[in-house]
C-alpha cells in the first residue's frame, strides 16, 4: 500500500503597520542598513516594551478573515535563542495563549472544495537580517527587527504538492484582501516553513522534518515533492526518518539537513514580564469584524447573483483583490458586467500571464478610457480589431482617449458601402482565379476576399458590411 504525505504550513506574514510592534521606529523596507532602530527593538538594558495597537487589530482582522475564534485574553512569551539576528536573545512570541485559534481556510481541489483547518495564528516580533557580503564577512541589518509578524500554522490537513500551492495561493489573496500586509515574497513579508511526513492509510502521522528557505510558492511546490520522495524511499527500504529542520536549496532543487529538530522546551519560552496580558472586548473585535472588507468567496457569490456571471468567472474575477476592484470600477462606468468579464477573463487575464514573474497583480488601464473603448465597440463605431489595437496600446500606457487612437490610427470603421464598394470592385478585378473558383462553387473564397479587403482597410472595414458586398459583386 503506497505512503499518504501529509503536510503541515507555517506561514508568516509581516504586517504593514507604521511602527514596530514594542517601539516606535519605522516599520519600513530600507536599503540603507540600521537606521529603524532603537533600544527597545535592539534590547537594550533597561528599555521596555510598549505594545503596538495596530499591530493587535490587524492580527484579530486576519484571525476573522480566516474564521478563528479570537481570544479574549492573551498573553506575550519569550522564546530564548541565540543568533546573531537577534540582539536580545529572546524573541517575543505567543505560546500559551494566542491571538486567533483555530479557523479554517476553504481550498480548491480537482476533487472539489476542500477545508483546511488552522490550529492558531499568532503575533510576534520578526528579527533582523544577516548579509552575506561577496567580499568575505557577515553584516547585520536591525531594520527588520521587532516589525510586527504573524505566524499561521495549519493542521496537517493538506495531502499534496499541489494542495500546499493552491492553499498558499488562497491565503494570500485572502491577507492581501484584508490589507494588513503587502504579501511579498522577494521582499520577505510573507513566508513560509513546510513540515512533511508519510504515512500509510489508517496509520498515525510519521516522523517529520521541517522545510526552509522557501523564497517562493513555486520554491514550496518543489520542495513538498522532494521530501516526500526522500522520505518514501528512505521508509521503502526499510529505514527511519530523522525529526529535523532541511534547508532547501532551490538552485540544486535539493534539501539538506540544518539541525535536529529542537522541542518547544528548549526554546525554554517563559512569560514576558514587561508586557500584560491582553484582554480584548467584544465590542472590540466585533468593530473589526465591521472593518473587514468582503473577502473573495463573498464577493463571488455577489457576482454570481448580481450580475449572472458563471460561478468559474466570479471566482477567477475575485481570485484577486486588484483584478475585482478593475471589474467593479468598469462595471460603474458601464453597466454590461458579461462583456467586461469577458474581456477580463480572457485579454487583461493573459496579459497578467504574461508577466506572472512579478509579485504584486497591476492593471495598467484606466476604466475609464478602457470602457469607453468598449462602448464604442458595442455601438459599431470600430471593430474587433480596432478593438484590440486600442487595449495594446493602453495596455502600454498610451494616454491618448479612444477618440485620439481611433482618428490618429486610423482605427474608425468603415460601414460605408460606395467606400467599401470601390475597393472591393479593385480587389475582384485582381484575383480573376478566386472568383473562377467562387462560381465553380467554392463558397470558402468569399473568406479570401474579405481577408483581402480587412488587409486593404488595415482592418478597419466592417467585416458584415464587406461580406453582404462581396457576395452582391460575385453574383
Ligand atoms: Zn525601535
């Protein structure tokens, strides 16, 4: 009976607050090293903690967001350690009594829809950041250091490489929908620890290891398929898995072994005494609740009532936060939801495609001159064509409004049949065997005539006007 592999996530998320989460430096990305910092972030004697508020509200909206139980008292522990990261030896975490416990996280499977559950999200401080340097030597950069950070830790519910992906995927549009984080994985603010194990059916869970280093979802992806593979063919020949933490090596697309794993206890987490625990109201999270906006499975249900759009596109148009908000803005200025979804679904998706390396989704059209194009193509002011040399050119950023494209390029369709007529009469005279062939029976070469003639009008012909014409003059 062949192994199951079972898969736990730990994912952190940095959260875009102003300040830090026990001092008031600056919470920002800066390429100039240790300028965010103080004695508080760098532990100094004497300089104590002060919680950030924000910091609290943003970890109750992801708990909310994610179908937690918020607790409603919590308390702060510090997780001792030494690395050089850290300058105070100890980070500020959460273990006995988390923020959010529980929550789930509905995914998409090929054998439908499937819950994942979360066993609890916390909030603690992040370290800093260590920099290799080319030249030899290790430099240290405490700007990251106590930015607030939320750890999500699922239960080992997922079963698959592609499970791991499609739930990253779904958390992130569900964060980034929440807007307490940018979810970037290049710049560090979302990251994610992989826990692997085998089991056969029935079984309890196997001895598991720990995955690090992921840099992306794609890095993830590899990485769950190696270490079930390691494992199953280190448990087919008979042998053990060893609990400990892998490296992975995307380069190599190899793991290797960074330490046995340590037990919780050797972290020898204690109360932090400088901070209190937190006792929250319910008036309080029930006012975040209010903040929150509506998430992606909501919102496609919206579209699927509102606007009759097929469940397949209302989830594909909310899939992202950017992409609905496009869908919505144009659906204000032009009330066709099915024509924008169609163009959404199929050019602007593409395009997005097309530039899938880049982190953070950008449309760059404004909907209000895209709608517009759209309008005049529905009033058969230009065609399909026009149409979509108008959506390139925005798409590049081309500033100029429909009406400019359409005159400076030419674009405007010609319905006009004595100016269709002329040239179509030159076009016939030219191709003497094309019309043989037409009178001998061959329908197919009306095709070849309006092809000559959309290439004659650079595409600007109406192509229902030049069929009607064509036909008339062959016959
Ligand atoms: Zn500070």
């Amino acid at each position: 009976m062949d192994y199951i592999t079972v898969i736990g996530l730990e994912v952190h998320v940095e959260l875009n607050t102003a300040s830090k989460v026990f001092c008031g430096c600056k919470a920002e990305f800066s390429s100039e090293p240790n300028i965010h910092c103080c004695p508080r972030c760098t532990g100094m004697p004497g300089a104590l903690p002060a919680l950030n508020r924000k910091a609290v509200e943003y970890t109750v909206a992801a708990g909310l967001a994610l179908h937690c139980n918020i607790s409603r008292f919590s308390t702060f522990e510090r997780k001792n350690y030494f690395y050089p990261d850290l300058p105070k030896a100890y980070q500020i975490s959460q273990l006995e009594y988390p923020l959010c416990v529980g929550g789930y996280l509905d995914i998409k499977t090929e054998a439908g829809d499937k819950r994942i559950n979360l066993n609890r999200i916390h909030l603690e401080e992040d370290a800093g950041k260590l920099v290799h340097a080319a030249s030899g030597g290790t430099y240290v950069d405490y700007n990251r250091g106590s930015i607030p950070l939320i750890e999500i830790v699922t239960e080992p519910d997922l079963r698959s490489a592609d499970e791991a992906l499609t739930f990253l995927e779904s958390l992130k549009s569900v964060i980034k929908y929440t807007g307490i984080s940018d979810c970037r994985m290049e710049q560090g603010t979302l990251r994610c620890d992989v826990n692997v194990s085998l089991c056969r059916p029935g079984e309890p869970y196997g001895t598991r290891t720990e995955m690090k280093n992921l840099a992306s979802f794609k890095a993830a992806h590899r990485a769950v398929m190696y270490e079930a593979k390691r494992q199953r063919e280190i448990l087919s020949d008979g042998g053990q898995i060893t609990q400990e933490t892998r490296r992975w090596d995307d380069v190599k697309g190899k793991s290797f072994t960074m330490r046995t794993k340590e037990d919780a206890q050797d972290y020898r987490y204690f109360p932090d005494p400088d901070i209190l625990p937190i006792k929250l109201s319910g008036e309080y999270i029930e006012s975040i609740r209010q903040g929150l906006p509506m998430l992606p499975g909501v919102r496609a249900r919206l579209y699927i009532d509102k606007y009759k759009l097929p469940k397949y596109d209302a989830e594909v148009l909310t899939a992202d936060k950017e992409v609905a908000d496009f869908f919505d803005a144009c659906v204000r200025l032009y009330d066709n939801p099915k024509i924008i979804s169609n163009w959404v679904m199929t050019d602007i998706m593409r395009k997005l495609k097309e530039n899938k390396e880049a982190e953070d989704i950008f449309i760059p059209l404004s909907p209000d001159a895209f709608t517009q194009m759209l309008k005049l193509l529905a009033a058969e002011e230009i065609n399909q064509n026009a149409a979509k040399t108008i959506f390139e050119a925005y798409w590049k950023g081309d500033g100029r409004s429909p009406a400019q494209l359409i005159e400076e390029l030419g674009l405007a369709q010609i319905s006009d049949s004595s100016a269709l007529e002329d040239i179509l009469k030159g076009i016939v005279a030219a191709n003497p065997n094309a019309v043989k062939d037409y009178r001998a029976g061959n329908t197919k070469a009306i095709a070849y005539f309006v092809g000559q003639a959309m290439k004659a009008t650079k595409g600007a012909a109406s192509p229902a006007v030049v069929n009607g014409l064509i036909k008339k003059l062959l016959e």
